[in-house]
C-alpha cells in the first residue's frame, strides 16, 4: 500500500491535501519521487510545503 492510499485510508480528510510524497530531503527542499524540488518550512505550528 503506498503512503497515498495509506493516507486516504487512516487520516481523517479534514483538509485539502497536496499529492506529494517526500522520496529525499536535505535542510529546507525536499524532492518528490518524480524529482521536483520543493522547499519546506514550518509556519505557526504546521508544516508546510511549496513547490518552487
């Protein structure tokens, strides 16, 4: 099961949620499996990402 379905399944889908999975990360960017670069930072409590 991957990580998508896995997320569908057990989180409660209160909120609209990007169709991203992390494959690397190296401080602030993370990449996802088909390569793109994103960068990840925290604002107030929530982890957020955007794609640049």
């Amino acid at each position: 099961m991957t990580t998508i379905e896995k997320t569908q399944q057990y989180v409660l889908q209160t909120y609209g949620r990007f169709s991203l999975t992390v494959a690397r990360g190296e401080g602030t960017k993370v990449w996802d499996q088909d390569g793109r670069e994103s960068v990840s930072y925290t604002h107030l409590t929530l982890p957020t990402i955007y794609s640049v």
